[in-house]
C-alpha cells in the first residue's frame, strides 16, 4: 500500500513537473490569419500580418457591423521573417497565435528578388500550417491588400482563398504545392497570382471607389525560386488540366457568328513522354473531359448528330490550339516547366532522366509538345433547337 | 481474518448471555407458564409485543403471541379468536393434550401453519410476522402466517422508465417481488434460495437464479460471498453490494442494481443471479459488464433498428459526457489550431471579457450544475422548482452578461449535463460523472496529452475489472464475436440464438435458428 501511494505520487509529480507547460488562453493570443511580405530596400524585408479583433465580433453585439474593421494590419521590417516578428511582437498586446494562417502573400517586388531564402520560417514554426494558401500580389504589395476589407467576409483574408476555390486550382494546398515543386527537379513551382484593382465598380457590390481584388491567374518561378512572368486565367486552367488538378471547367468556343459553352464536369489527362536516338524530346499530351452543353447561341440544332459531331471537333480543335499556345508561351517566354513534364520523366523514364535533369529548363523548351483534345459532349439538355432560327 | 473469527466469538457470547440462564437446550417447555415467562424475558421493554392469554375453564391453556402491527390482527380475530371465545372448540376442551392438534387442524383458515419446537424459532418466527400459539402442556408452538403490515402499492419505478413495456417496479416486501418474478417465469427451474443476512435485522434475503441456465461456478461463489458476510443489519442492497463485488476500489459498479422485475427476469433468461433483499426495493443482478451499463429496458421494446440507433446515441453521449468539456479546455488553450478559424474567433470573441482561465471556467460551471442536481434532489418538491429556475438563470445568463463565463461554456456544461443522463443505469453513470472532473484536471495541465493518458488509463483499469469471474469488458475484450448482437447492436429477437458465453452454464442454446419471418416460413 505504502508503495503504491509513492509510486502514484512520482507518476503523478511527473506529469506536472515536465516544466513543458504551453498553455496559453484564447484571449491571451492574437489570432494572425494572413501573412504579407514584402521587400523594403536596403532595411530587407517587411513582413504584415492581419490579425482579428475578438470583441468586434461578439455576435451579442451584431457582429462587427458599424462599418468598423475587424481586424487591424501590422507590419515591421526585419533582415529576416524571424527578426521581423520579433519585431512585431513589439507592437503586439497578445501573442502571435499562426496556427489559423491560412494566407500568404506575396508582394511583386519580394517574389521578383526571390524567395529561395526567406520561406524558412513557413516551414520549421510547428503553429505554422502548411495548409496555405498562398499568393503574388500582381502589380502590388502585400500590405495594401491585406489592408483591404472584403464586404461578404467576417474575416478578410477568407475572400482569396474562397475566390481560388471557386475558381478550381489548387486552393489550399497551393504553398504545400509550390514547396513541393521549389525541392524537385523536375518541376518549376507557380503560385496563384491577384490583382488590387476597382473591380467591383459600377457591379452593384460596395462603395464606390472602394478597392478590391480577384484572382488574375498565375505567377510563373524559375529554379531560383523567382518570379519571371505571368499567365492569365485561362492559360493557368490550361496548366491545371495538364496537371490533372482541375476538376471542372466551363469551355466557349466561337463557331460561325454564335458562341457555344461546354461545361466539363470529369477532366482527365495524360502525358506521354518520349525520347528519340538523337536525344530529341516528345511529349503527347491527351486531355480528355466529359460535360453537357450549357449555352447554344448558334444556328445548330444540337439534337441532330451531325452538328453535335460538328461541335465536338470544333471544342477538340480550338482547345488543342490554347493549349498548345499555353505551352508555347511558357516554353519560350519563361523557359520553366511549371507543368511537372520532368517529373513525367522522372517516373516513366527514370533511367534517361539523369541525362537531363541538369539542364532540364533549357531541354524543356526545347521539347516537342503535341496535344490531343478528346471531348465528350453528354448532354445538350431537352429545351429543344435555339431561339435563333 | 483473525479479527473476524474475534468478533464472531464475541456475538456468539453475547447471544448466550442474552438467554436466560435457566433454561436449557432451547427448547420449549411443556410448562405453560415457564414459556411466557421466558417470552416475556425476551421481549422485555419490547412495547409492540403481544403475548394475549385465553382461557378455557378459568385456567390459561393458550397463549397468543404476536407483534402489534407486524401480523393481520382482524384476521386472527376472526378466524381464531373468535371462535375460541365465544363458540368453544367444537369437540369440547376436556382433554388438553389434545388441543395443540385440535387447533392445528382448525387453523385451516390460515394459509400456512407450521410447527415449531424451539424457543429461539419461536420469537424468530414471531419476530418475522407470524402469530405463535403456545398451549400449556405441548412441548410444540404453531406458527400460523397472518402477515399482515403495511406496504406500498405497486408502482413504476421512478429510475428506470420506459416508453413502452410493463409498468411495475418491485416494492420493498420480499415477499411481492418474488411473487412479480414468478409471474414472469412460471417454472419450476426458477429457484429462490433465502438466507438471512444481519445479526439484528435478520433481513430475508433471496438468491433467485434458473436452474439449467445459470453458470454453477457463479452462482457457488454468490452463496459463499453471502454466507461471508457478518454485518449488524442490511437496509438496502448496497450494504450487500459492497461486501460481494469484485473490486471494492473501482468507481465503476461490479453489480448491477435494478427496480425492474422484468430487467430480473431477462437477466435470470441469460443465467445471470439475481439477489432481493427485504425492505428494499432495489434488486442486485450479477455478474454486470460494462455494456449492461447502456442497455435500458426500452432497448428490448423497441423495433431493434430504432434500439441499435439510440443505442448508438447513448454511447456518443456517454463520450460527450466524458470527454466534452476536457475537449474544448484542451483545444482552446493548446491546441487552438485544430478548431476551425471562424468558430476559434467566436469563442474568442466569447471569451473576450473572462477573467478566469478556462479549466477554471469548466470547473466552475461544472461545480455549479452537479450542485444544482444534487440541490434538486434534496430540495423540498414546492421550493425545487424555484431553486432550479434562478440556478438556471444565474448560470445560464447572468453569468453569462455578467462575463464570468463565456458563452460557448455555458453550452458545453449544458450539453455534458444533459449527456450524462443519457446512460441509463444511474449508478453506473455516476462513475462517469467523477471521471469527467479527472479528466478535466489532466485536459487543464497537459492538453490532449492529458485526456489520452486519462483515456488509456480508464482503458486498463475498465479492462482489468471482473465481475465475478466474468471481464468487465466481454464480450469485447476479450472478443467473443457470437456475443456482440447485444452490445452496440440490438440483434433482433430472433438472431439471439445463443446465450452469454460467460454468463451461462450449460444451456447455451437460448432460441432455435430459422425463426426469422418470411413468407417461406414454417413451409419446410
């Protein structure tokens, strides 16, 4: 008996002399939700992070109405992130709490200089989640935009994410994305890019004058992990096709003096490497989607097979023509495989890929791109031929 | 053990000593008035006993002796008093030897006379609400059954209701409850073994079990465990629970305890032991594992699809009601990043005034609503109502307003209180409810760390207990596979073909198979 009560007592000491004691209350924490950052010149770097206000959310009190901001910007510089947020804590009541970041911007100029040395810290603060999201701020800096309120959103920073959802990309899993591709060789990363801009003027949404934003498609790496261009919207769906990500898509295409939508609903693809004697490289990309016809502004009575046909070939033969220009564009514009054709390599050729990886950016330019559109068209709905006759 | 045998050896002194002295062996004397005299020693300043002399021919031939209120004195009157006094014996009272058997005869209008020749049974018998007839020169007293105290009706029992299903609920005379399980099993193989338990209270004590079914391991070690136990007197069954379960340090009961005849009657079906006591109206069924914990009465009522689903709920409530409020402690003030953002925001903004830290809040609120309940219990019935009412405002909004306690709290104690009443078995969840003050405590030091140390620890100890030989936690660990149709299912009527592995001896087969109705049935 007198054994067990010392044996209870040493276990039980154990448990609360660990000296390992983190507790720290909710209102105790400052709860970031997005970080900015941005290059200042000379200083290094400036990082922002938009933190909530708890109190102007009470739902008691109507929930943060008023016209009032629930959330405040912060921001210092530093030589690096770490330095910065030591700076930051400063200016901080609370302590930093990063465990609900779920957004990372990225200023122009910071992505432009590179961010191969300064993206440690997402990686090693174990409150640091990697389920972000993260984006360039095209055309801008970090901090203008978190500064900016979004009029459907209690939390600002929930309006990018929700728009790339919407938008169908790799939400978020973007950053997990980029980190992946930055550590592989056959794969250059991009990031989602967004645009500061009037874009809800004369739309009927918020004032007038107010700023917002919206997904402009994508920023394009190198190696370095620095930014060297862009792709617009339908360029970066095309990307995410190829790289089996997108999971629907709505296509348009011009035929005669109408126009015609096909919302795809299954997407597939498939990219076939191929390596000839004189180490010249092939690759055949085939994409496949599955979808119903949404919108006919033709003359085509879809109902007949020969016009569905009809349209079936004409979607195959303008979408081959994007895509190949996507790719074209990328080839020779940025000379960065941000489609993960190496990694196709990499897997299906493994013993070629020594070869290349080396100089894979320069031989992926030079590769030979042939692709096939292969579109099912499903349904064409029942309401009949178009009201155009 | 060496005090025990002490003990026993001073009872047995005192026993002794209490007799008088001159009488020997016991036994009943022929002399009439020896016999009262020792009576009337024995129930010296007993104020409630009756020893009422007849006479015949002007001398005292038979004395009547009973408790006043113990025994149906109207009835004596009628079927024997007065027939004596004012009719005669209806052969003549010339021979007194011939009385005792005269009267034997006469007494038919009493159920049950028997005859006994020992003092000492005598004022047992006595003492137990039958009438005594002594006559001078019988060495032999009758003891003629006319209880006749008071007793409540038979009512639903208040712990244990159902929606559907039978409606009484045993009352505190042995004699009715034995009488509601007879009603249900009318065989002979329903066996009720008595034994008197108490060195004062001589309580009646019964061991009902079916014979061919119950397992004869269990059912030994129950008779040893009862013939064990000396203790003063026995006023509810928990006096006998603590002498005969298993792990007397488990917060868990080892021993099932019911008002229900017919949750006795389907225990006694799959050959477990019941055990009634006297002046109680609280049965002990054995051996329990820890799934008898969540199946109600209603559960066998019930369509078994709608039983498997409130099942299914009862123990998401018992998980709740264990783990809730450790959950949100643990979450909010460690690991604040596996809620979602915009629901850590709205506790946040809760939380925004609190001054406490939040096990501090927990423990509070928690404190408060098991206040309440016991408060409920004990409060007068007109002031209950009022109590319940401010406490429900005071913990419920003005603590709230007040900023004492967030709001997202006072959901969490809420939702706890209201799962912890979700286990059936009061006495069972009332374990429950002290783990979840431990669990608490470890959730406020160490954060999930701390409710997993808690879990595994609570895992073992449940895992280790036995109720009479049977694994507290069988038929899932260990796993019998043919037993699990009663534990987070209810199987249907008809797929309960076999009995308990652990609870039955012999009979294992409880139904035959093929029973499931179906157009194709009884065709083969």
């Amino acid at each position: 008996m007198n054994r067990r009560l010392i044996c209870f007592v040493i276990y039980s000491s154990l448990l609360f002399t660990s000296g390992c004691w983190d507790r720290v209350e909710i209102n105790n924490r400052a709860i970031w939700i997005a970080t900015g950052l941005d290059a200042i010149e000379k200083e290094g770097i400036q990082l922002s992070g938009q933190i909530i206000i708890p109190s102007s959310m009470n739902p008691q009190n109507g929930g943060g109405g008023n016209g009032e901001k629930n959330f405040f910007l912060i921001s210092a510089i530093g030589e690096n992130v770490t330095d910065a947020t030591q700076n930051i804590q400063m200016k901080l009541s609370r302590k930093a709490f990063y465990g609900q970041r779920r957004v990372l911007l990225i200023g122009e100029k910071f992505a432009k200089l590179g961010l191969k040395n300064q993206l440690d810290f997402t990686i090693k603060d174990p409150n640091a989640s990697l389920r972000t999201d993260a984006f360039v701020v095209k055309k801008g800096t970090a901090i203008d935009m978190l500064n900016l309120s979004y009029p459907l959103e209690n939390i600002p920073a929930d309006a990018p994410l929700k728009e790339h959802f919407q938008a169908g990309g790799t939400n978020d899993t973007s950053y997990l994305h980029f980190l992946k591709a930055a550590n592989s060789k056959g794969i250059r990363p991009n990031l989602p890019a967004i645009e500061i801009g009037n874009f809800q003027d004369g739309e009927g949404v918020g004032k007038k004058g107010e700023k917002s934003y919206q997904l402009t498609g994508t920023a394009v790496f190198d190696q370095d992990l620095k930014l060297c261009g862009y792709l617009n919207m339908d360029e970066y769906r095309d990307q995410l096709w190829i790289m089996e990500i997108l999971k629907k898509r709505s296509l348009t295409i011009l035929i005669e003096d109408g126009n015609v939508s096909l919302d795809l609903d299954k997407m597939g693809s498939k990219v076939i490497p191929e390596i000839s004697r004189n180490k010249k490289i092939k690759f055949t990309i085939a994409l496949t989607g599955e979808g119903a016809v949404i919108e006919n502004n033709t003359n085509l009575d879809l109902t007949q097979p020969k016009n569905l046909e009809f349209i079936q070939n004409e979607f195959n033969k303008q979408y081959k023509k994007q895509v190949v220009h996507t790719i074209t564009k990328v080839q020779t514009e940025y000379g960065t495989d941000i489609f993960g054709f190496g990694e196709v390599i990499h897997k299906q050729i493994p013993h070629q890929w020594r070869d290349l990886m080396n100089d894979w950016d320069k031989k992926f330019s030079d590769a030979d791109v042939t692709v096939k559109v292969n579109l099912t068209i499903r349904r064409v709905g029942l309401s009949g031929p178009t009201l155009r006759k | 053990m060496k005090k025990m045998e002490k003990w026993k050896k001073i009872q047995k002194n005192k026993k002794i000593d209490s007799l008088p002295s001159h009488i020997n062996k016991d036994m009943l004397s022929s002399e009439i008035s020896t016999n009262e005299k020792v009576l009337k020693e024995s129930f010296q300043n007993c104020s409630d006993f009756v020893i009422r002399p007849i006479y015949i021919s002007g001398e005292t031939k038979i004395f009547v002796i009973y408790v006043d209120g113990l025994s149906d004195a109207k009835t004596l009157d009628e079927v024997f008093l007065k027939p004596m006094m004012f009719e005669g014996l209806p052969e003549g009272m010339g021979e007194v030897r011939q009385i005792g058997q005269i009267l034997k005869q006469h007494l038919v209008a009493i159920s049950q006379v028997t005859t006994v020749s020992k003092m000492s049974e005598l004022v047992d018998g006595v003492l137990k609400a039958n009438v005594g007839i002594i006559v001078d020169g019988e060495t032999d007293a009758l003891l003629a059954d006319l209880k006749g105290y008071e007793k409540r009706g038979i009512e639903e029992p208040s712990t244990e209701v159902v929606i559907r299903g039978p409606r009484d609920g045993f009352i505190e005379n042995l004699r009715t409850n034995t009488s509601l399980l007879r009603r249900r099993i009318r065989s002979t193989s329903l066996k009720t073994e008595p034994i008197t338990i108490g060195e004062f209270s001589q309580t009646d004590v019964i061991i009902a079990y079916i014979d061919g079914i119950v397992q004869d391991s269990i059912l030994d070690e129950v008779r040893t465990r009862l013939k064990r136990i000396q203790i003063d007197g026995v006023l509810e069954s928990e006096y006998i629970e603590e002498f005969i379960e298993d792990n007397p340090y488990s917060p868990f009961p080892q021993i099932q305890n019911t008002e229900r005849p017919d949750i006795v009657a389907a225990s006694l079906l799959e050959g477990k032991v019941a055990i009634l006591v006297d002046n109680t109206p609280f049965a002990l069924v054995l051996p329990m594992t820890f799934w008898s914990g969540f199946q109600a009465a209603g559960d066998y009522y019930e369509r078994f699809m709608y039983a498997t689903f409130i099942r299914i709920i009862r123990f998401i409530l018992l998980s709740v009601s264990i783990f809730f409020p450790s959950i949100y402690v643990a979450l909010t003030t460690y690991h604040p990043k596996l809620i979602p953002t915009s629901l850590l925001i709205s506790i946040a903004a809760s939380r925004e005034s609190v001054p406490f830290p939040a096990v501090i809040e927990v423990l509070l609120m928690e404190f408060m609503f098991d206040g309440l309940r016991e408060a409920g219990i004990r409060l007068p019935k007109p002031v209950g109502s009022a109590v319940s009412i401010v406490g429900a405002l005071v913990i419920g909004q003005a603590a709230v307003q007040a900023g004492i306690v967030s709001a997202p709290m006072v959901i969490v104690v809420a939702t706890t209180g209201i799962a912890s009443f979700g286990i059936p078995r009061y006495s069972f969840g009332n374990a429950f409810q002290m783990i979840r003050y431990v669990m608490l405590i470890l959730a406020g030091c160490l954060g999930f760390y701390g409710i997993v140390i808690g879990f595994i620890a609570l895992t073992i100890h449940l895992v280790n207990l036995r109720s009479y030989g049977v694994p507290y936690f069988s038929p899932v660990a260990p796993l019998i596979p043919r037993d699990l149709k009663d534990i987070v299912i209810r199987a249907p009527r008809w797929a309960f073909n076999y009995r308990r592995e652990f609870f039955s001896g012999r009979n294992k087969k409880r139904i035959p198979k093929g029973q499931k109705p179906s157009p194709k049935q009884g065709e083969e």
